[in-house]
C-alpha cells in the first residue's frame, strides 16, 4: 500500500515521539502474525507500560539515524514489530520474554538502550533484572537496614537491663 507524502510525515513524526519518550526500544521479527495474536502481545506489554508497533522499517531507520541510533540496514530487513519502553525496560523485556517463549511467531532481534544497541544475549539478560518497583524496595531495605541495627543495638542494654530486673522479681518472692 503506497502512502503518500503527508501521510508518510504523520507516521514519521509518531514514530519521533515514541522514540524521544521511550527508555528503551526492542525490536521483534515476526512470521505469520494474525490480529488476535497482535492484540493479546500488545495487551501482556501494555500491563508492563510498553508499546508494540508494527513499523515501516525504512521510515523508522530515517527517524533513527535523526536521533543519533547506531544501526544497521540489514538488520532491519524482513518483517519488524518495534516495543517500546516508555517506564520500566526490564519489566518489558520480561513481558517480551514471556511473549517470546513458546511462540514461534516472534523472535527477539536486538534493541536499544539509552541509544546503546542491545543483542539478544543482552535483551535476555535485561529481561533477568528484577522491575523498578522491585529495585526500589531493596535499595530501601538496604538504605533503611543500618538505622534499624542502630535502634537494635541502643535498645538492647536496657532490655538486658528489664530482663535482669524481672527475673530478680520473679526470684523475690520465691526466696521470701
């Protein structure tokens, strides 16, 4: 289907945005794809705050050689799905994975990272990473674990103290 200039504008300039607002891009090749196999891959990454896109690919390439995006031409050959990342990358690249598994219809090709090409290898391992959310709560455990030591250790004393003082108390009455 033959687009004309405008038209191949407006896809450009949507293609502009998501790439400014996404942290990360992923990049599928895709092989008998029907619509409702579409519909639920864009629902499970929808869950996990990502996109997935079926680009032209001459079109995409033009708007990432503009943002600076190393690349090359012949991997975008043949039939691409682009997922973006527009929150968290390693929560989408676990709904990516999960997609990926058991479907013979997709298969990861690579992405980008803050600009940076990612291979497959890559792709699975920031897949492995635990989400944000997780990531928060351990970095809070960690940051809240030495302040909780402290009121640990500076209330021991005089729980030692308490203990001391209540078994004398329970001894009292016995000796009496």
């Amino acid at each position: 289907m033959a687009f004309s200039k405008e038209h191949k504008e407006v896809i450009v300039d949507q293609y502009r945005e998501w790439v400014d607002k996404s942290k990360a891009i992923f990049v599928l090749s895709y092989s008998k794809m029907r619509m409702p196999m579409v519909n639920e891959a864009r629902a499970k990454l929808r869950e996990a705050d990502g996109r997935l896109h079926v680009v032209k690919n001459r079109l995409f390439t033009r708007v990432l050689e503009e943002k600076g995006y190393q690349y090359d031409p012949k991997f975008w050959e043949g039939n691409n799905v682009v997922v973006f990342a527009f929150e968290d990358a390693p929560s989408v690249a676990k709904a990516l994975a999960e997609l990926v598994k058991g479907n013979e219809n997709f298969a990861v090709r690579g992405g980008y990272l803050d600009k940076a090409g990612l291979t497959v290898k890559q792709v699975t391992a920031l897949s492995d990473l635990p989400t944000l959310p997780v990531m928060r709560a351990t970095l809070l455990g960690t940051i809240l674990a030495p302040a909780s030591k402290l009121v640990r250790t500076l209330a021991e004393p005089a729980r030692g103290l308490a203990a001391v003082i209540k078994a004398n108390s329970e001894k009292q009455p016995e000796a009496a």
